[in-house]
C-alpha cells in the first residue's frame, strides 16, 4: 500500500453517496469501492462505516434491502435515493467550488497580487 | 427531525428486534469478508477473523454508535436507566412501597383538593360570558345585603347606563294541581321580563316574559324547567299554550327553559345555585308606588361591555341618591354589586384556597421525606456508586440515572395517586357540606390529571435532586475506600438528612395547629346551646294558595284545625305552626314599628325578626320561656292583642326593665287596640350557630296575626322516631284540603346538623391532612435517628466498654430525636403564630393563635418523635463492645 491521504473532517458521508451512486454496495464493498477508486490512497477507519452508513439511511439519502453478495452471502445492500442523488450533485458542486478556491489560493503567486 | 428521519426512527421502535438482528448479521457479514480477503492475501486464517475484528473495532461501541445515527441511543440508556431502577426498586420492597404510598397518599389529596378548586373557582359559571352578571343589593349600616324593592327596581331599570338589562326575582313557591295526582310544590321564581336575557338563556320552546307581562291582570303566565316539562306533562310537544292549575289559579305555558340551566342563587329565602327551580312566572308591580319600604326582590344585571361593577355601582349610588331626595324609604340605603361569580363561590373561596395550602404542604412533607429516604439509601449504595464511577460512569449520566429512579418513584405514586384522587374526589362531593356551591362541577378531569402530571414530575425532581447531585459528586476512591463510614462527605449527608427532618417536623406542627384550631372551633360549636331542642322533632313546609285563602280567618282557621287534629295523633308530645324556623335562613325582619314610652337613637329605629307561631309552638320546637307565658286559644282574634319576644329583644329595649306587660305598634297613628302587650319573654335562637349574637324577634299568635301568613311550618315533636310520624301529617292535611302538598318533611336535627356541615367537613380534611403529615414526619424522624444509631454502633460499644449504661444510650439517642424535634416544633409554631390570621373567620370563638392549641401541638410532636426514635435507641442499648473493638 502506498503512501495515504488522512480523509478531511466532513467527506465520508460524500464518499459513501458517490460509492453507491455507481451501483448498490454492501458496506464492505463500500469500503472496498472507496479504496479502490481513490487508487488505495484513501484508507476509511472501519469503525466509522457504519455509523455513517446508517446515519445517511436515516436521513433518507440512501436505502438498504438484503441480497446475495458475489460469495453467494446474504448482505444488506445500499442503493441512493433521488434525495440522495440531489444531494450528492450539491455536494460536488460544493466541493468543487471550494477545492477551485483553495487550489487558487494555494497556487498564488507573489507576483499575482 | 424531517419526515425522512420520523418514518426511520419510528421503524427502529417497532421493528427493534428485527433491526438489532440485522444490525449483527450485517457486521459479521463484513468481518466474513474482510477476513476471506486476509486470508487470499496470505494470512493464516485462525488469525484473519481476530485481525478483522481488530480493524472493525468493539463490536458493542460499533452498535451503540449505529444506533446513536438512527436517534435511539437516549432512549436505549433511558429504557436501561428504567430497568435499572426498577430493579433497584423491587430490591428494597418496604423502601419502595413507604416512599410509593406516602406520594400516592400526597399526590391523591392535592389532585382531590384541585379537582375542588377547578370545579368551584376555575370553571366559568354556566352562563355565556359570565364575567358580565352582576348582583345588586341594597347596603345600609346595619344590614350589609338587603334585597331591593320592587318600585325602586323600576327606577334603577329606567336611569342606569350600566348594564345591557337588569332584572329582579323573588322566590315565591307554587302548588301545581290538578293533574290527577297528589298536588307537588313548585320551586319558583317570579322574574321580571329581562331575567333570561341578563342570564344569556333562551328557552327551548316559546318565549320569555315581555313587559306587559308584569302589569297586574296579565301575570297569568308561566315557564316551566326542562325537569317538569318532562316529569309533570311527559314532555308533551304541544305543552305551550297549555292552561295548568297553579295555586288553583289557571296559569298558560308561554315556554320552557333548556335542560340544566342554573339558578344563580339567591340569599332571600335562599335557594342554592344549581339546577334548583322548577318554574318561573312573571313579577307584576301592583300597589302603590310610593311605598318604597317593602325589601324582597334580588337584583341580578348583566353589564354593557367595557363596564366593571365599581362602574356600575357608582351609576346605581347616584340614582339611589336621587331616589333618596324624592321618597322618605330610601334614605339610608347605598348600594352594594359583586359580580355573580364571587357572590356564589365567595363563601367557600377561603375555605377551599387553605385546603389547598394544608396539602401543599402535606405534598411538600412527603418531598422533603422521600428527599430523605432517598439519601439514607444513597448513603447505603455510595459503594455501589463508587464502583459506577471507577468503571467510568460519567457524572451526568449518575445523575440522569439518579433522576430516573426518582422519577419513576414519583410516577407510581402519581399513578396510584390518580386512583385515589378518583375515589376520594367522589368521596369528598358526597360529604360536601349542605350548599355547596357547583357541586356539579366537580370532577377529575383531564386538566385535573395534568395538574396531577405535573405535580408528580415536580415532585420527583424535587425530591431527587438533592441526592441525585450529592450521589453524583462521590469520589470514586473515598467511596471505595471508605464504605462511606464518618467520611467528610456522609457527615454533611447526616447533616443534611436532619435539616430535611426539622423542616418536615416544622411543616406538619403547622398543619397541626391548624388541624386543632379547627377541631377546638368545632367543639365549641357543638357546645353551644342552639336555643331549641332538634332532637325527635318533625317539620313540614305548608304553603296554602292565596285564591282559596284570602283571609287571616282563613289562614289562621287552616291551621288552627290542622294543629287540633294533629294533637289527637298517638306518639305526638307536642305540635305547634310557626314561620321562619330555626337555622334556615329564611329571617324576616321588621323596622319602625313604636315602643310605648321609648324613642328610638337618632337615624335608627327599631327593628327585629317578626314571626307567627301557633300556641304550642314554643313546647314543640323546645324554645323554652323565660318569663311571663306561652300563647294560649284565648289570644284570638277580638282579645286583647299579644306578642312573645326574645331576651335579646327584651334586653336592648327594655334595659333594666321587665318587658313582660311592656306594648308595642305596628301603627302611625294607634288606637287601644292596635297596641299588642308583651305577655312572655323566651329563649334567644341565632340566625346561624355561629353569628355572634341573635337577632332581637317577636312573634304575633296565629290567631292575632296582622296579615296572612300562608306559609307556615308545621312542627311535631314525638316520643319516639317522628319520621314515623310523616304519612300520618299527609293524610291529616289530605282530609283538610286534598289540594294542598305538604313540602320539605325534614327531621329537625338533619336542619340543626347541616349547620355543622361546613365546619365538619373542614375539620375532617385539614385533620387528615394533619394526621398524614404527622406520620410522614415521624417516618423522617425514624429514618434519620435509624441510620445515625446505626452509624455510630461501633462507638455505642467503645462507651458500653468505657461504662456506659444502657440507660446512658438509650437516653443519648432518644435526646437527638427529641432536641431535632424541637426545633421543628419551635420553627414550626413561629410559623403558625405568623400565618394564623389565615384561619380566623374559619374558626368560631378562638383565634388559630390559640395558645392552649399551640402546647397541645408541641406536646404532640415531641412524643410522636419520641416513639419514633424510641425502636432505634432501643437498638443502641444493644451495642457490644466486643463488636466495636474487633472492627476497629
């Protein structure tokens, strides 16, 4: 594993919404997705998982039901919901608008003043 | 909390189970997983699972912290605090069920007491916006409430700008006959056309009285209640119009009032506010308008809005003026308007506010005594606590846990609480004392069980607070250490625990004191000579229908042929007529008649109750004479004229003098034989048990009567049980006159007792209110002397070993009970000394500062807590020395 990120206060919950908006996902998978789509720089703590995970079902951002995972287990997978997509697009204009922001302002120069 | 959020945590509160089994499943699931995956990456599979587990974190905290997501962590510790306590409850039943009765005895009362307090003074009265309704009376300086007359009534009808209408009514009863059963007499009223309209109530069929109705000639009409609608005339729908048979006179129905409208009472041959009159008809002004003397009519109107009745009185005060410059009647009089709701509840507004302060404060005992308990018992788990603590129970959550199990102390006593206020509030309504008003409206009612609510979550608060925060702030290492044993913190709790009890102690010698005022001012009525003797004696109400008996001859015939008959009944000792009997509140009184030789003090005149009374009247009601003789046949019409007086009247007229052959007129301008001798003096009887004084009275015979006295009271005295005597004084009447119902049979001594009620009823509950807060407080004063004798076992033996007798111990132990007693005791009788105004017009011939009350009191309380310290000093004696040297 190579060198990792520390994940910024606030961005599971993101994370997470993005995860399943690619397809519904066990929580493993959640965490396995996540990983995997940062290029396993991004490593979530376990144990906050699933906290957040039930925390966005109970906002109504996402929603469970029990199905068969690829080892033929019974697991309880996560799908969004329109509230959840609604909230993912804001979220990313957020990110986006903020992270442009920062990134301006870490890139300026002396000579831009 | 979104709609989102509602629909997920009500979810998790019905398919808990589900969700909790769920929640395992879906974490295994994962540690399956990533342990598979540890594996394929080469690690050895017993270590895999152990690895997974290890990244995932505790299981249980993993849990909690889901559950916490979804909003049920507070109610998952809530439901374990309650388990908890519940637990800790049922580990010390008597504990738990003295803590549990005492609030539910406390809580009961103050629900019972409120529900009175709701019903009489919270309610509005049943009359739309009833803020409005005013009573008139008239004020002069002897008589503070005197009714109207029915001339100046139409002056202040035509001059005031004050109320919307204003209207009179004077009860005046009617026989309806002629329905082919026994006559029934009707409680009625007459009323003036506006009476409805001041009361805000339509009838339900036809119509109320107009003018025209009042002009004598047209006054033939009548509105009868909903009850006699339906029980006379089987609620006939073409009643209206009908001709019915009042007094032998034929009256048409013109309308009928709705069910359940009140009367708003009245203090004139007073009926009680309720549900009470049976028929109205209409008040018709006849005579001369002039004669302005003649006082029977009440006045009730309802004020224009933005008017108060400071206002309106003022309005009336100046017209009265005006009235006063024209007619020589009206000098003298001011007069007096209270607004409708005082005049009903105002005599027992006082009444009802110190019950409620006598269990306030019997809830305020059982507090400070649970508060205790309570402490005692957190001394005996501060180990528990302490373990709590270390194990990283944090102090908020001690004290949400502490509050639980006060709480749910509380509720329960709340709960049970409810039951009794259920029972006792029936309990109460059924011992209410006669004349009670809105007695109707008393219930427990959905306010009532929220005031109860509240004041079972109050009280739990209050109660647990205190030990809550003490048990919270232990330090775990002293606590472990220690047991709690003469560690800094169990003295200030021992501390505490006796000032708690000298509060309780002083708070139940107040209501003691005012339990035995109350009991001293009971006695002290019963004491009293009422004058008459109740006892074996049967009464009855006659009213006989001025069409058939227009006469004094008449009248006075009826009755004289009623009473002869009676005589010859077997079990009769004695049977007379008379008017205004004792105690009833009916007291007719009489100014400016002329006492030979006598002027009367300047702006006064002479004035007293007058009645009628039949021979033998005196014998039978047991007035007994004084001086002089009773009447006798021969004081008939056409001999000389008599009158017997009282010994008050005899007194204040005749000071110094014997007013036996003393005569007295009832004319301007007398001849002989207008004058009427006084031939007896007899016995004083009071207005009421408690006025201060009677009232001077006279009485004319039957036979000599100046005017028709229809209504009379028949009064049999017999050897035995005179309710035996009942039907034979029907068919007496029946064989006179059939027309004629014989009304109000009462027995003499259920009149006489009803006088008691109040003071009855009073004394009862503030003496049982005393009695509990004396128990509570000898439990706070076991409980305090309990634990510190137990406590102080070790050095109870070091003395025994020093040489201590038991004698020695026993008196030690009994010498802390008493001296915190004491000071209860002296705190508490301040207090009542402080605070006894409170009671004074409750109470009859002494004042609640009533020295004898407050020695009896103090010599209560110190025995009580005498006997409550005597088991535990009992115990001391027992100490052994051995013991104490072992454990030390």
């Amino acid at each position: 594993m190579g060198k990792q990120v520390d994940l910024l206060q606030g961005t599971l919950d993101m994370l997470i919404l993005k995860a399943v908006s690619l397809g519904p996902l066990h929580g493993y998978g959640v965490l396995l997705r996540i990983q995997q789509i940062s290029g396993e720089q991004l490593e979530i703590q376990q144990g906050s998982l699933y906290p957040a995970l039930y925390r966005l079902e109970h906002q109504g951002l996402i929603k469970s039901e029990w199905g068969e995972s690829e080892n033929r287990r019974k697991a309880k997978f996560y799908r969004l919901t329109a509230a959840g997509r609604r909230q993912l697009q804001s979220e990313t204009d957020k990110w986006n608008r903020l992270a442009a922001v920062i990134v301006g302002i870490l890139n300026t120069k002396p000579e831009g003043i | 909390m979104n709609l989102a959020r509602l629909r997920s945590w009500w979810k998790w509160v019905v398919k808990r189970k589900q969700l909790e089994g769920d929640m395992d499943a879906e974490l295994l699931f994962h540690i399956k997983s990533h342990a598979e995956d540890l594996v394929r990456r080469g690690v050895p599979e017993a270590d895999a699972i152990r690895q997974a587990r290890i990244a995932l974190g505790g299981i249980e905290s993993q849990k909690d912290a889901m559950r916490d997501s979804v909003g049920h962590r507070w109610s998952d510790e809530l439901w374990l605090d309650l388990r908890y306590a519940a637990r800790m409850l049922g580990k010390n039943p008597t504990f738990t069920l003295v803590i549990v009765l005492t609030l539910a005895l406390s809580i009961g009362a103050n629900s019972a007491i409120f529900s009175l307090i709701d019903g009489v003074l919270l309610k509005p009265l049943p009359y739309p916006r009833a803020e409005q309704i005013a009573r008139v009376f008239y004020r002069s300086t002897s008589y503070p409430k005197f009714p109207l007359n029915p001339w100046d009534f139409l002056d202040f009808r035509g001059r005031n700008r004050s109320f919307e209408s204003f209207a009179i009514y004077t009860h005046a009863d009617v026989q309806l006959s002629g329905m082919g059963s026994d006559p029934v007499k009707l409680s009625t009223f007459q009323i003036s056309s506006g009476y409805f309209r001041v009361l805000g109530v339509q009838p339900a069929r036809g119509r109320e009285f107009d003018f025209s109705e009042e002009r004598p000639g047209n006054g033939n009409v009548v509105i009868l209640s909903d009850r006699v609608w339906r029980n006379q005339f089987e609620a006939a729908p073409d009643i209206l119009g009908r001709k019915v048979l009042l007094d032998s006179q034929a009256y048409t129905v013109v309308g009928v009032m709705p069910a359940g409208l009140n009367h708003p009472g009245n203090s004139y041959n007073s009926i009680a506010y309720g549900d009470t009159v049976d028929a109205w008809t209409p008040f018709t002004f006849s005579g001369n308008p002039n004669n302005r003397g003649s006082h029977y009519v009440e006045g009730i109107g309802r004020l224009k809005s933005g008017v108060t009745v400071e206002q309106a009185a003022a309005d009336f005060n100046g017209i009265m003026v005006e009235l006063a410059s024209q007619h020589e009647d009206d000098k003298g009089w001011t007069i007096y308007m209270v607004p409708l709701f005082r005049e009903i509840v105002g005599s027992v507004h006082k009444m009802l506010l110190v019950l409620l302060g006598a269990v306030g404060l019997v809830l305020l005992i059982a507090c400070v005594n649970a508060a205790n308990l309570l402490l005692a018992r957190a001394a005996a788990r501060q180990k528990e606590i302490a373990v709590r603590a270390a194990l990283g129970a944090w102090r908020g959550r001690l004290l949400r846990q502490m509050l639980t199990e006060s709480l749910l102390i509380s509720l329960l006593g709340g709960a049970l609480g409810v039951v009794l206020a259920i029972v006792g509030v029936r309990a109460l309504v059924f011992f209410l004392p006669a004349g009670f008003p809105r007695t109707e409206a008393i219930h427990v009612n959905a306010f009532v069980l929220s005031f109860t609510a509240l004041v079972a979550v109050g009280t739990g608060l209050l109660f647990g607070l205190v030990p809550a925060v003490q048990a919270s702030q232990i330090d775990p290492k002293q606590g472990l250490h220690e047991g709690g044993r003469g560690s800094s913190g169990s003295i200030r709790q021992t501390r505490l625990r006796a000032v708690l009890v000298v509060g309780e102690v002083g708070l139940a010698c107040l209501l003691l004191v005012g339990a035995g005022a109350m009991l001293r001012s009971f006695m002290n009525l019963l004491r009293l000579d009422p004058g008459f003797q109740p006892q074996h004696v049967l009464t009855a109400e006659i009213a006989l229908p001025n069409a058939n008996y227009k006469t004094t001859d008449n009248v006075a015939g009826f009755y004289q042929r009623l009473l002869n008959n009676l005589n010859t009944l077997p079990g009769v000792r004695a049977v007379g007529a008379g008017t205004d009997l004792p105690w009833t509140g009916y007291d007719e009184n009489l100014g400016g008649f002329t006492i030979e030789g006598k002027t009367p003090p300047p702006h006064e005149e002479f004035h007293a109750r007058y009645h009628t009374a039949s021979a033998d009247y005196f014998r039978a009601i047991g007035i007994p004479l004084l001086r002089g003789r009773f009447f006798n046949d021969q004081d008939s019409k056409g001999e000389p004229r008599v009158l017997l007086i009282n010994n008050v009247m005899a007194r204040r007229y005749w000071p110094g003098e014997d007013a036996v052959g003393k005569r007295i007129t009832f004319d301007d301008k007398p001849k002989d034989s207008d004058w009427f001798r006084v031939v007896g003096v007899v016995g004083d009887v009071k207005d009421t048990p408690g006025s201060k004084e009677a009232e001077p009275a006279f009485w004319w015979p039957v036979l000599q009567e100046p005017f028709p006295f229809a209504n009379m009271t028949i009064v049999l005295r017999g050897d035995s049980d005179p309710a035996l005597l009942t039907d034979a004084l029907r068919s007496k009447v029946r064989e006179l006159d059939p027309s004629l119902a014989v009304a109000h049979v009462r027995l003499l001594d259920r009149v006489a007792d009803e006088q008691f009620s109040t003071s009855r009823f009073a004394l009862f509950l503030i003496g049982l209110f005393a009695a509990l807060a004396l128990l509570l407080a000898a439990i706070g004063i076991y409980g305090v002397i309990s634990y510190s004798v137990s406590q102080r076992m070790p050095e109870f033996g070091m003395r025994v070993a020093l040489g201590a007798s038991s004698w020695n111990l026993l008196k030690m132990v009994m010498k802390q009970g008493v001296l915190l007693t004491g000071i209860g005791v002296a705190i508490g009788l301040g207090c009542a000394l402080v605070l006894g105004g409170v009671l004074d017009n409750l109470l009859f011939g002494l004042s609640a500062r009533d020295p004898l009350t407050l020695i009896v009191v103090g010599a209560i309380a110190v025995v009580t807590a005498s006997l409550a310290s005597l088991p535990s000093a009992l115990r001391a004696t027992a100490a052994d020395p051995m013991t104490s040297l072992r454990a030390e």
